[in-house]
C-alpha cells in the first residue's frame, strides 16, 4: 500500500501522514505542489505543473502496489470569497485529469479520501445531532464549495473505478495548529490564558459543536477509507460528545487554572454560524468509536505545545474568533 497525503504540512494532513507512517509507506514527492495561492497565472501554471509532476512521480512509486490518495488541502474557511474556493476545485480537477492520464485509475486498487466540512454542508441543515442520513443545505460559498468537490469526487469514482471515502469532519483542534490562522477556538482560548490578551467571539456561548482531537480524527479517518465496503461513501469524522462554546471555555479555565477575556461582537461571519452543530455518525465502527481524546485531555496537550511555543518567542500573532 502507498498512501500520499496531499496538504501533510497541515493539522489533519500532518496527522493523517504519523498515522499511516504506523501501517503502511507514506509517500511525499520530491518537490513540493506549487499552490495557487496568489490567483496569478503565472502561479496557476506552476500549480499544474508541480500537481503533473507529483503524480507522475507517485505512479511510479505506486507500481503494481494498492493505492491511497488523501486529499487534506484546504484553503479556505466560511468567509472565505469564491476566488479562494475557486482555487481548490481547480486544484482537484488538475489532480484528477493527471491520475487518469498518467493510467493511476487503470489499476482497480485504489481508494481516495477528501476531508469536507461538516460545519459547512450541514449549516442551514435541520435537526441535529446531524447524521450521514441528514440533508446537507450549506448557507456559505465555503459549504457550497465543499459539496460540489464531494459531488465531482463521487462522479469521479464512478467512472474511473476509484473508491472514493468523503469525510464530513466537525471542529479538530491539536498541538499542531497553526497560530496564524483566523480559525480553532481552542488554540485560541488557551493562547489568550498564556499572552493574557482578550478573544473575540461571534457566536453566544451556548453555540453547540463537535470538538475532535486531530489524533482521534485521523485515526477515524483510515479505519473509514480501509474498512468501508462501499466504492462511494460518505461519513461523519466526529467526536462522541458535543460541547457548548461555554462548556469549552469552562474546561480550558480549569485545565490552564487562568481567567479568559472574552469580547462578543457581530459581524458578517456571525450570520454563517449556525447556533446547533451537533453530530454523530451511524456509520462508524466500534473500533474507531472507542479511542478518543477528551476534551480536558485535549485542551490540555494544546496548551503544553502553546506554552513551548512561547518560550521560544513564537507566540505572539493575534488570534481572534
């Protein structure tokens, strides 16, 4: 088996690439993708260029071998404008057009994983907790983006003979996220408790979510792309508990023993929030249903990495939710 973990530099990618490393050959080309992230032509082409490169690297790599492509790349966040969404699709169509070109979908034993959003396919949806048996309706351009990659994945697959896994994956927070991005409430709550700096929020504290540490994620993950029986399923990557926003902060008060400073505002972003984002999964397995990180535990792992970071004079972007 050769698994390839496109975006492994990423929290889930990097997470997903350690827990592969235990069972099978994670593979990474010799040079980097090129990501489009500046919109230029210019970029656009290396972008192409450096996808065409790696794939046809990786189909050398592969051989004879089963397959595993697992695509943990995105860049965007709700907010985020359709010319930043636009990319990742085209990123995709560039990575798919190369797999059948390069005859990597001529060999039957391969499978490829996409990490959606849960928060942004089932934000307008109604009655949660949400399940795989639950109607996504997106109410941002992120949560329409994510749909339409999963619906060109599954097409995709149907007609390339590639199993294609969809993971609708709730809120993952870790040790490894990074601090310059305006997302992760947990990163964010315990970093203010280490800088003593106030934490923005747009939603009220009884905002309900589904908090899941990366490790555990990633560990769903492979269990789901390895273990389904299905050629196209999609599945819920979430936690077995849901949390209120002020349940959070009263655990990361009690696990870093500091006061949090909490600003509430509004703003545009607040309108794609939902108040209810519960989750479970029907379909998951007793075996990747029992391990799990709590949250406590969690929190508590993000704040002995912040407070490394630090000490090392690495901890000061401000980080506002």
């Amino acid at each position: 088996m050769t698994s390839w973990v496109i975006g492994s530099n990423g929290l889930l990618g990097s997470a997903v690439s350690d827990e592969l490393k235990k069972s099978s050959l994670s593979w990474q080309p010799t040079k980097k993708i090129i990501w489009d992230t500046a919109g230029s032509g210019d970029t656009a082409f290396k972008l192409k260029e450096s996808i065409e490169a790696a794939v046809k690297e990786y189909v050398a790599a592969v051989g004879a071998n089963t397959w595993e492509i697992y695509w943990c790349a995105g860049i965007g966040v709700v907010g985020s404008d359709m010319d930043l969404l636009d990319r990742e699709v085209t990123a995709i169509k560039i990575l798919l057009s190369c797999m059948r070109s390069s005859g990597l979908t001529a060999n039957k034993s391969g499978r490829m994983f996409f990490a959606s959003s849960a928060g942004g396919v089932y934000a307008g949806s109604s009655n949660p907790p949400f399940t795989e048996e639950t109607v996504p309706i997106p109410i941002s351009d992120y949560g329409a983006q994510k749909l339409q990659i999963e619906e060109l994945l599954i097409n995709f697959g149907k007609n390339n003979n590639v199993e294609i896994r969809i993971g609708r994956i709730a809120n993952i927070y870790g040790a490894n996220q990074n601090i310059r991005k305006q997302q992760g409430i947990v990163t964010a709550l315990v970093k203010s408790t280490i800088l003593n700096t106030t934490v923005s929020m747009y939603v009220p504290l009884n905002t309900l979510r589904n908090y899941i540490f990366v490790s555990d994620a990633a560990f769903k993950i492979i269990n789901f792309v390895r273990s389904s029986t299905n050629n196209h399923e999609v599945r819920n990557i979430c936690s077995n508990e849901n949390w209120s926003l002020g349940s959070l902060i009263r655990i990361t008060k009690d696990v870093t023993k500091k006061r949090i400073h909490l600003a509430h505002a509004v703003n545009r972003q607040s309108l794609l929030q939902p108040l209810d984002l519960r989750m479970k999964s029907l379909s998951e397995n007793k075996e990747s249903s029992i391990r799990e990180v709590s949250l406590p535990v969690g929190v508590s792992v993000v704040r002995e990495r912040l407070l490394k970071t630090h000490q090392d004079g690495k901890l000061r972007v401000n980080h506002e939710r």
